[in-house]
C-alpha cells in the first residue's frame, strides 16, 4: 500500500494519463499504463478508494476504454485495461457508486 500512495504522491496519474493519450496506438505502453493504474487503484480499505477516485479525477476512465477500443485484438491491453477498470469500480465509499457508473 505504501508504493501504491508514494507513486500517486509522486505524480504518477498525471503521467500514466499523458502517457496513455500520447501513445494510443503503441499497444506495449497502453498495456504498461493500464498495468500500472490497474495497481495503484487496486487496494483494501480507504487508502485504495481514495486512489480509485484520485485514478477518476485524474481522467483514466475514458481512456482506459480508449485503449481496449483501440486494441481489441490484443489480449494484453484487454486483460490490463479491464482489471484496472475494475479495480476503479471497486468500493465501498460514497464515491464508488458514482465510480461504477462512470466505469
């Protein structure tokens, strides 16, 4: 959980979503990307919550259905794009309805 907070702090979203809309057709650096948010999102608890919805605020979700739209032949992207769009989705806080809906 720690890593997962010191990549945020570190102004990892805002990398991951430049990264995600500069490459679109680069599938190796959407499957990373998408990796990458899939993990930070990931967690139990607030602190994976929080996470979640900084990944929202950042503007992820769109793109994250960018890249499976882009790359629907590719398994990688798929399977990366889709466990970070559920990690988002997860939650038990007051913004995680809105998360899901938004997923």
């Amino acid at each position: 959980e720690a890593r997962k907070q010191a990549a945020v702090d570190a102004g990892a979203l805002p990398l991951l979503v430049t990264a995600i809309g500069a490459h679109p057709a680069d599938a190796g650096v959407q499957e990373r990307a998408c990796n990458a948010l899939g993990n930070i999102a990931c967690g139990e608890g607030a602190q994976g919550e929080v996470r979640s919805q900084a990944a929202v605020d950042a503007g992820v979700l769109p793109l994250l259905v960018a890249a499976m739209g882009t790359h629907p032949a590719n398994a990688g992207v798929q399977e990366a794009a889709g466990r970070a769009l559920y990690n988002i989705a997860c939650g038990g806080d007051t913004q995680g309805e809105a998360r899901k809906q938004a997923a």
